[in-house]
C-alpha cells in the first residue's frame, strides 16, 4: 500500500500513512481479466481474482439488479444497491475491508457512521465472529441504531455534529480502527460495482453516471473499476462521472465551481440526506480529480428537490432513504448538461427507504 505522497504503508491493519497522515491505496493490483470472473458465484466475488483480499466473511452482496426507471423527470438506469444484504452499497466494501482486517489479526473493530456504514460494520464483524463498537451522530436515524444493536455491536451516541462520532471514533484505542472512510480495502469492494454495470450492460459503460457523494467512496470506487475496464481494453472511454451533493452541506461542490484542487470544510448544516452530511472529504482531491477527467460535474440539490425525487421513486415501485434520491433530484440538470447523452445515465439507489424513521 502506498499514500499518495509516494510513502509505502506496510501495516495492513493502517487507516492512514503514518508518515504524513494521507490516506492509502493498494498498489499492484491485479488486472481486469474478464476470464477469470467465477460465473458460478452470485455476489461480488465473482471477481475475486481481481481483488487483493479473500472473502473471508461474506454474506452474498453484489449482484445487485440493473433496472431502466421512468421518472416524471425523466428516465435512467437503476442500480439496486439499496439491495445489497444490510440494505445499503455500503456490503460491499465492508466485506472486502472486514475480510482483510480479520485476515491480519483484528478481532474488535471501531468505526463512526451516521448509520449506514455502521450497520454493515456490525452485521460483518457478526458473522465474522469479532466485535464491533459504532460511534454514531445521536441525532442519527432510529432504525439505523435499531439495526447496529440488532447485530450485537455496541452503539455510542455522540452529541454534535456527524464529525464529533469521527473525533470520538479515532480516540478509540481498544480496537482497530476499521474506517470506511479511510481504509482502502473499502474502495476494493467498491470496484465490484462497476464491473457489475458493465457485465449488466451488455458489457459497454454508461455515458454518464451520477451518485450521491459525501466522502465519495462508490463514487471512487466506481471511478477505479472503470478505469480498470478501460486498461484492459475492454471500454473505449470513462462514463462522465458526477457527484451529486445536498445544497446545505457541499465542499465539493463549492471547490469545482471555484476551480480548486481540493475542497475546503464547509459549515456542516442539516440536510434530509444525513448519509453524505460531510464538511470535509478525506478524499476530495481525489474526488475532483476524477470528476474533471472525466468530463463530468458536481452538483447540488435542495432537501425539497430530494423529497420530491424520493416520492417519485416510491411512486415507480422502489423505496430508498433521502441520501438514495440525491442524484435521482439532479435528473433535470443532468439532461440539461449531457443532453446528447442522457439516456445512458445511470444511478446507484444506495439506501433502502425501510432504514429511515
């Protein structure tokens, strides 16, 4: 594993370099190679001999549907990840990230979530037979909490903002730190998303593809696995990728609209979507970098436009959270920029609706 500042990261249980703090990736990935996919297996580990990790724990995520919708505001492709088995993206690389942790010796695993992240942690960590203690903002969904006990973790409430569960989290030394945020056996899973899209698809990518972001982590994910389809020759070009941000809490946005490198932290006020409530991107560089590249956008949405995108999505058979809805809200403008293209994006669905309340 190296940071980006070229320093190499030799403990697998980091969340950070410990040299300059930078998060990490892995290095040396093994190459897309489309003969290797396992077609017997029914879950994200069809693609395990692309991926750095054995699936140590799984519990059959991936192989989520790729559905068309028809919207009032228009039609785009629907992958269902609100599906996967605690009912959000997140399975994915919780189970990638899980799997490594354990393989290297952790047996208590820490993380902060506002509920999605912590949620999949606990459920993994269960049937991986390790413990799990889950630092969540206390203003965090009820069902949410409900579905991190259920799984036998310990849920911390901490008053404030979704950071102070960040700050508390990190302070924690009984555990390992098992971040989704920073670790990036996280992105690994994530990978498996797009490699899903493209088989779905007719094994072609979309011209565009929009998503939710707060700390952006299917975002890059997605970012990563195409890239690895178009290194292997296997797609002519990277989908424009835009990340779709709540208005009242949007450092990416801010920073693409300015031109800078990297987002500033932005005041971390209240929006429906608490899912991506993020005032400062681990990753943002990262984030923006991809977003330019590609050609695509960041954008932002009101609350309002996001209930409104919600009820419509209910009204067409499929129930997700606000965070779920924001870039289904951002439909209007999305045709707008890529006109020509529009009938090529495709959304993820990242949280189910029966999560909420």
């Amino acid at each position: 594993m190296r940071c980006a500042a070229g320093h190499d990261v030799t403990d697998p249980l980091a969340w950070r370099c410990p040299d300059c703090g930078a998060p990490h990736d892995f290095t040396d990935l093994p190459p897309f190679d489309p003969g290797s996919i396992d077609t017997g297996t029914w879950s994200m580990w069809r693609y395990a001999a692309m991926l750095p990790v054995k699936p140590v724990v799984t519990l059959g995520e991936g192989a989520t549907p790729l559905v068309p919708v028809h919207l009032p505001g228009g039609s785009f492709l629907a992958k269902l990840e609100h599906l996967n088995p605690t009912a959000s993206y997140k399975d994915r690389g919780t189970s990638a990230a899980v799997s490594h942790l354990v393989t290297h010796g952790a047996d208590h695993l820490v993380e902060d979530s506002s509920g999605n992240a912590g949620a999949s942690i606990a459920a993994y960590a269960a049937a991986a037979g390790v413990t799990a203690r889950v630092y969540v903002p206390a203003t965090a969904s009820a069902a949410k909490l409900r579905q991190i006990a259920a799984a036998g973790a310990d849920v911390v409430p901490v008053p404030g903002p979704r950071s102070a569960a960040y700050t508390a989290a990190r302070g924690d030394t009984r555990g390992v730190y098992a971040s989704h945020v920073w670790h990036p056996a996280f992105l690994l899973g994530h990978r498996t998303c797009a490699w899903e899209i493209w088989e779905q698809h007719g094994r072609r990518l979309p011209a565009v593809v929009a998503c939710p972001v707060g700390q952006g982590n299917l975002f890059l994910g997605l970012a990563h696995g195409f890239r690895a389809l178009v290194g292997a020759g296997l797609a002519g070009r990277m989908p424009r990728m835009v990340a779709v941000q709540a208005a009242a809490c949007a450092p990416v946005a801010a920073a693409w609209r300015s031109g800078a490198a990297d987002p500033s932290t932005v005041d971390e006020r209240p929006t429906v979507a608490e899912g991506i409530r993020t005032a400062s991107p681990v990753r943002g560089r990262d984030l923006l970098r991809v977003v330019r590249s590609t050609g695509g956008a960041v954008l932002t949405v009101s609350d309002a436009a996001i209930g409104a995108a919600q009820r419509d999505l209910a009204a067409a058979g499929l129930l997700v959270e606000p965070t779920g809805a924001v870039a289904v809200a951002a439909l209007g403008e999305l045709r707008r920029r890529f006109d020509a293209e529009i009938a090529e994006i495709l959304v993820p669905l990242t949280g189910s609706g029966l999560k909420t309340g």
